[in-house]
C-alpha cells in the first residue's frame, strides 16, 4: 500500500476523517484518509500517496509530486 497512489474522493484534511480511491489488486477500492501534515488540506480530485497504512482500511496520504 505504501507508496501507491490514488485520488481524493472525500475532502481529507484536519478533523476530518477523509476518502481516497486506491487502485489495488486490478481495481480500486475505498480508505479512509488522513492527512500526514494534520494541518494540510486536500481537496476532492488531488492525486495523492499513500505514506502510512493502518489495516484494514485506514491511510495517512500527502499530495503527489506535481499536485
């Protein structure tokens, strides 16, 4: 999980429990998404990586490069 990329879904940002799309095992599939700055928000439509994964589905993401 670590390191793929996916796009925002649900507004993830500070206090906010976020969602992202996540191409795994030739679809994609739904996480619940924090920021990894607790400050930062990311809005729906942001490509993002995946920098943390906490199973079964929860993922602390930040921006891609050039996002």
């Amino acid at each position: 999980m670590v390191g793929r990329e996916g796009r925002v879904t649900g507004t993830v940002g500070p206090g906010l429990v976020g969602e992202v799309m996540v191409s795994v095992r030739g679809g994609a599939e739904a996480f619940l998404a924090h920021p990894v700055s607790p400050e930062e928000t990311i809005e729906v439509g942001t490509v993002i990586v995946v920098v943390e994964y906490q199973p079964p589905r929860t993922v602390y993401v930040a921006r891609a490069l050039g996002s």
